[in-house]
C-alpha cells in the first residue's frame, strides 16, 4: 500500500476501468460486479456513494457505501442505516491493505455525516468475507438481509472506527 492510496468518485474517465475490476472466480458468487453496483447506483444516487479505490495510477478495487436506509420498510421500529453495500478488491491486489483502507474510509464517511455505526451485510460461506469483516470488529446482529447476515461495527470506540491495525503490511 502507498501514500498515494485514495477513493475517487466514478465519472467518465474512470468508469470502465471500475467496470473491469473482478475478484478471484471463487469470490464471484459473494459480490456483484462494479457494473451491476453502478446500475443500482444510478438508479438510487440519493443513497449510493460508488468509489473506485485507486493506488498511484492503478485502479485496485471498488466500494460503494450507503446511506439512511431502512432494512425493513414496514418495520415502525427499523432505524435508518448507513454502512457498506459493496466491496471489490481485484483478485490480484487482495491482501494488501486495499480492503480495509476502504472500509476505513466508509467508516470515515459515515461519521462525517453525523453517523455512529456502520452496517455490513454479506453472504456467509468458504471463501467468503466474513473473517474479514469480523477482523475489522464488526459484529453480527442476529438479523438476516434477504440470504446475508446483518454486522454492525459501532463508531464511538476508536478515531478511525476501526480497531488497531494488526494486519497492516502481511498478505492474508
């Protein structure tokens, strides 16, 4: 990972090199493509914030964050929530950090717009990110989302929203 890691905003110089990024095959049936998230984006732009996440020049990975959703419209009880919808790192640049920085960066988001918790929902099985998420102190809820669990990862704990980065520089 270098100085130079950062999020940019997808536009039109961007966009196909977003649509090219793809996980490992075996990762394929835990994430959308960028193409599919960006359709959704577009389709609901109050809600989604879709970033390619860049390293120097070379495109690494993509994330989409949401904000103030209701799980459960029916629910009079479902709080509104913000979190991480989706979240791709090329096969080849996995284990480098990319992940983390981008959920750190969400994480980051949400609290600049007055946010205390941060929503995860993913698909559960081998190969699948929940070690990842749980690494990163997120925490399952109980809940289910359609065929994904519910984790939450609360924000007024640490500055960054994350824990101690323990991981920082090792492949996984």
């Amino acid at each position: 990972m270098t100085a130079s890691l950062r999020l940019e905003k997808i536009t039109a110089d961007n966009v196909l090199a977003a649509c090219d990024l793809a996980v490992r095959p075996d990762q394929r049936v835990f994430v959308a493509p960028v193409a599919r998230s960006l359709a959704e984006a577009y389709a609901q732009p109050d809600v989604a914030w879709p970033r390619l996440i860049v390293d120097g020049d070379r495109p690494v990975g993509f994330v989409m964050a949401f904000f103030d959703v209701r799980f459960s419209s029916g629910d009079p009880d479902d709080r509104p929530r913000s979190g991480l919808w989706r979240l791709a790192v090329a096969a080849g640049e996995q284990g480098r950090g990319y992940g983390r920085f981008a959920v750190r960066s969400v994480c980051e988001e949400i609290r600049r717009r007055g946010g205390t918790r941060v929503t995860v929902t993913w698909k559960q099985g081998e190969n699948g990110p929940e070690d990842f998420y749980l690494r990163l102190g997120f925490r399952l809820t109980g809940e289910m989302s359609g065929d994904q669990v519910v984790g939450e990862l609360d924000l007024t704990g640490t500055p960054s929203g994350l824990p101690a980065d323990r991981t920082a520089g090792r492949a996984r």
